[in-house]
C-alpha cells in the first residue's frame, strides 16, 4: 500500500496536466476569434471598398444619363421653339388690337391701326388669340413635362 502514500501527488499532477491542457485550449480558442475578428474586419473593409466602388460607378452612369437627358431636352425645346415659331408665324392674326378702339364704347375687338378690319374673314367670333410668348411658353411646358414623364418611364422600364 505504498503507492496510496503517492496518490494525492498523482492526483495533483493530474490537475496540473488538466489544467494546462484547457489553459493551452482556452488560449487557442482566443487566439482563432481574434484572427477571426481580423478576418471580419478585412472582409467588411472590402465590402465597404466595392459598394464605394459601385456608387461611384453608378453615380457615374446616372451623371452620364443626367447629361444625355439634358440634351435631348435641350434639342426637343429648340425644336418645339421652331415648331411654335411656325405656328404662329402660319395662325397670326395681323393688325388686332385688343380693348375698345378710340372713341368706341364697345369691347369688341377693334380695327387695326392700319384701317384693315379687326377681325379676318373665316375667324370664329369666340376664337381666342394669345400672345407669341404664351405659345412659347406653353411650348416650354409641353416639352418639359412630356421628357419628364419619359424619363419617368424609362426608370420603370427593365
């Protein structure tokens, strides 16, 4: 029975070993989760790189997009300008002045300066006449609001 007097060393040593085997563990395990943590951080800082990289490209695309748009435009008002321009050059309605003519208490349309009649032959009596600068500026309008919802339905479109 000798070897009872050697168990409590035994048995100590056996602690030790335990001990410094899930000490030795413990110091592995922590030693993976902060290369883990590296690997996380590395992963999440390239992530951020090609999502910068995309919205710049994209932002890119969209300016390149912006600058065609607005050209288009640019060259539909000119020719709607063109176009309203010859409108009203074919539709005027020369030597009407609006408001009484001197002297007459009426508010009918009056005779023009030059002595010609105040209203052409072939003119409706409830004709409404506007200004070249409202054509122009309907035209404006026109134009603009027909791109816009063009431009809307191209962002709909596959």
């Amino acid at each position: 029975m000798i070897w009872l007097r050697f168990l409590p060393y035994g048995a100590i040593a056996l602690l030790a070993m335990l001990a410094w085997h899930f000490d030795a563990r413990a110091v592995a395990e922590a030693e993976g989760r902060r290369q883990d943590h590296a690997a996380y951080v590395d992963a999440q800082a390239a992530a951020a790189a090609i999502a910068r990289a995309a919205i710049t490209h994209q932002q890119a695309v969209y300016q390149a997009q912006a600058q065609e748009t607005e050209h288009e435009y640019e060259q539909k008002v000119a020719d709607a300008h063109a176009a309203a321009d010859r409108y009203v050059a074919d539709h005027r309605v020369g030597g009407l002045r609006t408001g009484p003519a001197q002297g007459a208490s009426s508010p009918a349309v009056a005779a023009s300066t030059t002595g010609g009649p105040g209203v052409p032959p072939g003119v409706p009596a409830d004709a409404v006449v506007v200004s070249a600068g409202d054509v122009q500026a309907c035209t404006s309008a026109v134009t603009y609001a027909v791109q816009a919802h063009n431009w809307a339905l191209s962002l709909t479109a596959p």
